[in-house]
C-alpha cells in the first residue's frame, strides 16, 4: 500500500500543488506576453511571497494588493517584490502613514475615486521625497467603487494633478465578468478626455480571472490583474476558464460520521470551505466522485449526499475544489505545499488579512 505524504497532515488542511500553480502563471504569462499586457498579478488569492516571486520570475512586472498590511507582508517576505499597486481607496491618516513608509522602501501606486481620498493622500505625502503614483478608478460596469463617467475620471485626474504630493499615473477599473468591451469603451473616452487636457495616461488596468483568457490590450489596456487563476476554483471551472486538473488548491477533509447510507459528515465547514456560492449549488467539488454533493454546511461540519450509496466510512479522506478559492486561503494561518519532488513544506499565510 502505497503512503501519500498527504496522509500525515491533519485535517482539515489546506493544500497546495505547486506543479499545478506554476503551470497556470506560466499559461497566463504567455498569454500576457503575446497579447502585449504587463500581467500585475493580485496576491489576495494566495497571500504568499513566495509565489509572488514565482509570478514575478515569470515576467510579471509586479504585484497588485488590496490593503496596506498585505502590501506591507508581501514586501517584507520577499525582496524581490519591488513594485506593488494597492487597489483600494485608502482612508485614514494611520494608514496613509502606513503607506508613506512603504513607499519609502519600494515603487508603490494607489487609486482613488473621490476628492476626499485624493485629499486624504496629498495630506499624507505633500512633503515626501518622492510623490505618490495615483491611478483614478473607473466603475466600468461592476458598480462597486470607482468614477461613473470618462468626464469624471477626467475631473478626478485634474484633482490629483493639482494636488501637492501627487502624480496623476493612470487608469483603473475591475470589469463585470463579461463586460471587458464595455470597459475598454469607458477607458478610451476617459484617456482621451484626459490626454486633451495636456496630461498623460502611462498606465491603464484592468483585470479578473473570469475573462483571463479573453485579455488583450483593446487598443488601450496596458496591464492586467488576474488573481484567481494562480490557484483556479469550481466557479472558474463552472466558467469554462480552467478544468479540475488545473485546480492547484485543494481542501483535505476527514469523514467523522456516516449517520445514513446516503450521507456523511466530514471535518471541514464554512470556516474552511466557505459559505460562498457564486451561483453554484452545493459548497465544493469532491474529486474523484462526481457523484456526491457538499450541500451543507455549518462551521466545523460539511454535509455530503449521494442519490445511492454513498460508499464512504468514518476515516475515509476527501479532496474538495472549493468554489471560490480566494477566502480559502485567508481562512488559515498556513498552507501545505506538495512540491514538484513530492515533499510537502508549510507555508505561513503572510498576507493574510488581519487587522492590524
């Protein structure tokens, strides 16, 4: 009988396939390349620096980050994260003192889509050494933060032109799924406002794992954000973005009971699987057995059910595709890497987002 080292974790664990993980940056970074897009890859899927530097070894030009402590974590991980762009409107004199002294250690540009958070950073960096990149983000149809109109984006990029401490640097915006075109047509009008008013647009961004194989410049994009696709998930699958084989994180789970003949209890729950859905039924993929559904859960408890026999006992292990991979990660202080020769390392989640 052959022992996986899989078989000595505790569960439930985390684990990542390193193999599979660097064959997807490899992919998207080939793509990025032959489509003419700097890829910037978003490190809130796996908090780890290192595969941050993984992804910049491949030719990524740098990170992309959603708060100062994560952006904080990935550059103290790993000296070679260099270059970081923070895309969250950053409020608050503490953590826009926070971010001057990031930016006194590396290359770091943040967004803003409001004259308060322009104020708010100019206040903080009117006096540094080395004015702060701001890019103005762009509500291109996701209707979450950003500007709602190219004039708007023009009236903000003026704001942080004007502002002492400040370069305007760019656009931003995070697509609906599937509206990549609509969002290309907002930037154009926007960088072409922009441009009429003597000004340039040196960076223009966008980004998303649902559309990451559909990425290409449109005549204005110059970088790409994807964070997703270094691990892939059920909805990514669902989507047709990737298949099961390129899903490089896994949940192992313990079943802990077999009450009926058509349902068991396993060891992971919404604290580790997540309740996220994203219009899917049931909590997770089970590999290997189509067949059984994840159809509930509470926080230390999955339930699975088959329409038959379910065929499992108490001990049995399962291996689960989650559906959305990304709060996964961020659910545990450390995840178990299988590397390319077999062993399996643990590696702490640096970045993961607690408040400090």
């Amino acid at each position: 009988m052959t022992v996986s080292p899989l078989d000595a974790l505790e569960t439930p664990a985390v684990v990542v396939d390193l193999a599979i993980a660097r064959a997807n940056v490899a992919r998207f970074q080939a793509h990025a390349d032959a489509a003419g897009l700097a890829a910037r890859p978003h490190i809130k899927t796996h908090k780890l620096p290192q595969l941050a530097r993984l992804q910049i070894e491949q030719g990524a030009v740098g990170i992309t980050c959603q708060k100062v402590s994560e952006a904080e974590a990935m550059v103290a991980g790993d000296p070679s994260i260099r270059d970081v762009l923070i895309t969250y409107n950053i409020v608050g004199a503490a953590k826009v003192a926070r971010l001057r002294a990031l930016a006194g250690r590396v290359r770091v540009a943040v967004v803003a889509d409001s004259e308060s958070v322009v104020s708010g950073l100019s206040a903080g960096f009117a006096d540094a050494a080395e004015p702060l990149d701001v890019l103005v983000e762009c509500d291109t149809g996701g209707q979450r933060c950003g500007v709602a109109s190219p004039e708007a984006a023009r009236d903000l990029a003026r704001r942080i032109a004007a502002a002492p401490g400040l370069v305007f640097e760019g656009l931003m915006t995070y697509p609906a799924a599937g509206k990549a075109g609509e969002a290309a047509e907002f930037l154009r009008a926007a960088k072409a406002l922009i441009e009429a008013e003597g000004m340039t647009v040196a960076r223009v961004t966008s980004g998303g794992s649902p559309d990451i194989w559909q990425a290409r410049t449109d005549g204005v994009l110059t970088e790409y954000r994807p964070g997703t696709y270094v691990y892939n998930d059920r909805s990514l699958v669902a989507r047709g973005v990737a298949t099961l084989d390129d899903c490089a994180l896994t949940v192992l789970a313990t079943v802990v009971s077999v009450p009926t003949p058509n349902r068991a209890i396993i060891d992971a729950g919404s604290k580790v699987l997540t309740s996220d859905l994203l219009g899917l039924t049931g909590h997770g993929a089970v590999l290997g057995r189509p067949d059984l559904a994840i159809d509930q859960l509470s926080e230390e408890h999955g339930r699975v059910v088959s329409d038959g026999p379910i065929g499992l006992a108490v001990g049995d292990r399962l291996r689960i595709v989650p559906n959305h991979v990304c709060v996964v990660t961020n659910m545990v202080d450390a995840v178990h890497v299988k590397l390319e020769d077999g062993r399996i390392e643990s590696w702490r989640v640096a970045a993961r987002g607690k408040v400090v």
